[in-house]
C-alpha cells in the first residue's frame, strides 16, 4: 500500500474502519466503495492486515484521559487492553497503540466527543451547583427569564443529583 498517496490510504482505512464497525446501510455502503477502491488501485485486504500497531501520541488534557481510553478501547475492541502511555518529554501527551486506520477512527471520535463532552460536563456542573443551591437569592420576582431548552435540561439533571450533606458539616440548621 505504499505506492498509494496518503489521502488515498487515509480515505482506503476509514472506509475499512466503517465496513467493519458501522451500522447497517452505512456498513454495507462503506464495504461496497471499499472495495470498488480496492479494485481500482490494486490492493488487497492483506494489505491492510499487514498494518504494524504503533504508539500514536495525543495531545489530550488530564481531564479527559478516561474519556480517550474509552474511544481507544472502543477503536481498538481492546485488542491491547487499552495501555496507554505518558512520556515526560511529551508535556500533555499520551500515546496509545493503534493501527493507521485505528488511529483515524480515534481522531475522529475525538473530534466529535471532546466539544460535547466538554458542553455535558459544563451543564453537569451547573446542575451540581443548582442541586446544592450554591447560588445568591433571587433579588426580584420580575426580572424572571424565560427558561432555555439547555436551562431546563440542566434542572432536570439538577433533579437527579442527591444534594451533598454539607449543612450539618459547617454547623448550620
């Protein structure tokens, strides 16, 4: 598969990763361009079989290492119980060991979950505060605002979480 220009191979090994993981009609599509790909530029599924797993650095915050092993997990069906590693001379980098077309399947997971994670997690933390009523009284009854899809999302979650015993740990009634 040398032979080939990287966009090719790059477009070749997402296609493999969608014929093999997707979902229905998206599966058999992807299998069919696979292999009318593989016809038209004379590669075979060995040739994908003979990719080597290597580590494959990310640059992923502290906060969100779990959700990465989850997506390498996920990429990788545990092939390699999802072992990651820290290299000190990568300041907030962790590599994982992934195939080429696993590590295009992981980048795209990334791209897509870290902005929603990131907007969960800020909702999760605005539903911990309402819970608690970590907040300041409301100071007028008429400057009310009608309630957002978001802000209604957020107090139901609000609803989920058990408010922290807190008042009886400061000596308050």
């Amino acid at each position: 598969m040398e032979h080939l220009d990287e966009k090719i191979q790059a477009k070749l090994r997402k296609l493999l990763a969608l014929a093999e993981r997707g979902e229905g009609g998206e599966k058999e599509n992807a299998a069919r361009v696979l292999q009318r790909l593989m016809e038209r530029h004379g590669v075979t599924m060995d040739d994908f079989a003979e990719e080597k797993r290597s580590v494959r650095w990310h640059r992923i915050a502290k906060n969100k290492i779990v959700l990465a092993l989850q997506i390498a997990a996920k990429v990788t069906q545990g092939a390699n119980g999802t072992t990651y590693w820290v290299n000190k001379s990568k300041r907030g980098k962790i590599g994982f060991e992934l195939t080429a077309a696993e590590a295009v399947e992981f980048e795209l997971y990334l791209e897509v979950l870290l902005p929603a994670y990131d907007q969960h997690m800020k909702r999760a933390e605005r539903a911990f505060i309402c819970a608690n009523e970590l907040y300041a009284p409301a100071t007028d009854d008429n400057d009310r605002e009608e309630l957002s899809a978001e802000d209604l999302a957020m107090i139901k979650m609000a609803g989920a979480i058990a408010p922290t015993e807190i008042q009886a740990r400061i000596g308050r009634d």
